[in-house]
C-alpha cells in the first residue's frame, strides 16, 4: 500500500492506538489489528482481560476538526438515547470525553473508540430489496429526528451541496482527475455535471429536502445479524439533501439491474414512517449520479485504499456509461456493468 496509508504510516497508528488502551480502561496487552483504511484507519482491539473487542478509528489527517468530530459522536448518542437507530455507542474516555489523541511524525492524531457490533456486511449477490425496505424506514427515523432535534451549541458537520460534492469546493477533490479519464469520458461527465448543477439548484435546500443526515448509508456501513440491520459509521453525517442518503446507499454498485428494485422498497420502507413527496422520489436518480461522480473524484484522491486499488480505471469508465445514460433517460439505472462494492 503507497501513498497517505502506506505500510510505515499503518503501523504507526496502530502503535499509537496501543499507547491509548489504557485511556478507554483497555488492558495494555490488548491486540490490535488494522480492520480496514478508508478515509480513516480502523483497527480492531480485543481485551484479553474480559476477551471484549472494541473498535478505534484514527481520523485521516486534515479531514475533520475536533468540534466535527465531537459533533458526530453527539449525534449518535442522541439516536440511541432516543433509539433511532442502532447503532455503537462511542467509549468514554477515564476522566471524560470521548477524542483520544496521539504524536506521530510530529502532528497530532485523533481517534475514537466504539463498541464493537457483530453482523455481516450486506452481499450486493444477495436479494437486498428486504432488507433496502428497511433500510428506507431507518433513513426514514433518522432524518425525522434529524429535523427535531436540538442540536448542541457549536454543532459542526461538513455539508453536501453540489458545490461540495462534484461543483467547485469538492470536499474528496474533483472529479477531472479521475483515475483513466480520457477526452470523450471528460465531455460527457462535463455535460451530466452541468445538468445536475441546474437539477439541484431549482430543486433547491429548503428544510423540508436539505437538513442532517448519514451521508454514508452503503452497504459496507450496514450489519445484519438476524432480523437486526445495524447502522455504524456516521463519520461523513453532515447536512445535505435527505434522499442523498438513498443515493449513499447504492455506492459501487449503481449499474446493478436491480437498482430500480431497490428505490421502490426503499421507498416503500421510508413512507412506513413518514412523508416521502413525489417531487422527492423523484429527484433520486440525480442525486444518484451526483453521488456516483463523487466517488470517482473519492477514489482518485484516495487511490491508496483498497476500494480504488481494486476498482481503479474500471469505475471511471462505468460512470461514463452511467452518464451518458443519465443524459439520454434522466436516470442512470439499468446499465449493466462490473463494479461491484
């Protein structure tokens, strides 16, 4: 692995998440294992002293400030307080807080630790239209409680616009760097990107459509166990359009035939709780294809992580296809392709 998580820079961070075992009343003689790297790097610590496992995610560098991070952890403990969701709760740390932090290589470092919370990843080979249904009534609870809640003072989340997103001010950088984009690719993202500009500003953000939600719902953030679908990291929450979050849902698998199977249960599920306007429905299929352009600019600036490894080129050119289809139907579904999650 190159680039930001190389091999040295992983092996750093888990020495210092051992260095703060003790903070969260961790035995020092606790393994710790990488889990995964994404944005951040996740490491798994099981407790030989009560054989418990706990999960610490070290922050990617430059990515969230403390107060985003703080903010994110509030929200959690609201939805389970309230249960919304369920979802890990965040550790304490002896002596209070939550935010441990650690030196390396002369910056500072932050991690948080969570519960550990059994279950599978959902299998995009698996019928998902279920379990989708769900899902629709959990995002559904969340952005409902979203709109009610009192948030705290000093409340920070990044926010995702067109303009954060695919426009101007790209939080994961832009999507003209996408990895193995040639000239004709370029023109046609360019064409879909200008039409999405003008969808989304007359669809516009008013509080009805815009307001706080996960921004992560893919089903790599999900676990079943049972009858139980699980919800865990909320680490891009933040404020965007409300229906983005069946968009986030479908991420690395949007050229599936059954994607259209899975809008309808979700859908479904999502007006088992409450109001979903017609004008909202049917706004997703941009929102799709804002998401999917969105993460080909993600896996350009963050090519050292196993999903670009494994996706690489291959994804630009199925989100072309998406594209061309998005500008010839108004929607991207139905293509058929070779990304999977």
């Amino acid at each position: 692995m190159s680039g930001l998580y190389g091999a040295d820079f992983v092996a750093r961070l888990g020495r210092g998440v051992e260095g703060l075992l003790g903070r969260w009343g961790l035995s020092s003689e606790s393994a710790v294992s990488l889990l995964t790297v994404s944005e951040n790097a996740t490491f798994r610590v099981v407790d030989p002293a009560t054989g418990g496992i706990r999960v610490v995610r070290v922050h990617r560098p430059g990515y969230h400030t403390v107060e985003e991070i703080e903010s994110e952890l509030a929200w959690i403990e609201a939805l389970r307080a309230d249960a919304v969701v369920t979802t890990p709760a965040p550790l304490a740390l002896e002596g209070g807080g939550h935010i441990a932090s650690f030196e390396d290589a002369g910056e500072i470092r932050h991690a948080v630790a969570f519960e550990f919370m059994t279950g599978e990843e959902p299998s995009a080979d698996a019928n998902l239209a279920e379990g989708f249904r769900e899902l629709g009534a959990i995002s559904a609870r969340l952005h409902a409680h979203a709109r009610g809640w009192e948030r705290p003072e000093g409340f920070r989340r990044k926010t995702w616009d067109f303009g954060t997103t695919i426009g101007d001010t790209p939080h994961w950088g832009p999507w003209s760097e996408a990895l193995g984009l040639e000239a004709d690719g370029r023109a046609v993202l360019e064409r879909a990107v200008a039409e999405l500009r003008r969808r989304t500003e007359e669809y516009g953000r008013g509080v009805a459509r815009f307001g706080l939600v996960h921004a992560d719902l893919r089903l790599a953030n999900l676990l079943e166990d049972g009858h139980r679908l699980g919800v865990i990291d909320f680490d891009d929450c933040g404020f965007s359009w409300f229906c983005y979050d069946f968009a986030a849902a479908v991420s690395f698998i949007e050229e599936e035939p059954f994607v259209p199977e899975l809008l309808t249960a979700w859908c479904a599920g999502y007006r088992s709780v409450t109001e979903l306007a017609p004008a909202d429905e049917a706004m997703i299929p941009a929102l799709v294809m804002v998401r999917r352009i969105q993460l080909t600019a993600w896996l350009a600036s963050h090519s050292e992580t196993p999903t670009a490894q494994e996706l690489g080129a291959g994804f630009t050119d199925g989100t072309v296809r998406l594209a061309r289809a998005f500008l010839e139907s108004g929607s991207p579904f139905g293509v058929r392709g070779t990304s999977r999650a």
